[in-house]
C-alpha cells in the first residue's frame, strides 16, 4: 500500500463513528423533547393554542 491509501483507510471508519455518534445524540435529543412536549402543561397549552387558531376567524 501506498502512504496515502493507507491513511485514506485508516480515517475511513472515523465518519462511520461520528455518524453513529451524532444519531445517537439526536435520539437522545428527541427522547427528551418528546417528554416534555408530551406534559401534563405544556400539551395543555398546545392543544389550547391550536384551539384559539382554529376558533379563529378569518
């Protein structure tokens, strides 16, 4: 092998990792603003601003 290939190989599995790493991160991120949007008041607020906008009228 050549010096290049080999160093072009050696980080190959570097940006698999940060992917992993990343969706990781985001999952972990959507888990908790799930249980947050999903609330006792923040569904409460929610559901009472979609409320007004549909009452709304034009």
């Amino acid at each position: 092998m050549t010096r290049g290939t080999r160093g072009r190989d050696a980080q190959a599995g570097m940006s698999t990792a940060e992917y992993a790493v990343g969706t990781i991160a985001a999952a972990g991120f959507a888990a908790v603003l799930y249980k947050i949007v999903t609330s006792g008041p923040v569904s409460t607020a929610m559901r009472q601003l979609i409320e007004r906008a549909l009452d709304a009228g034009f």
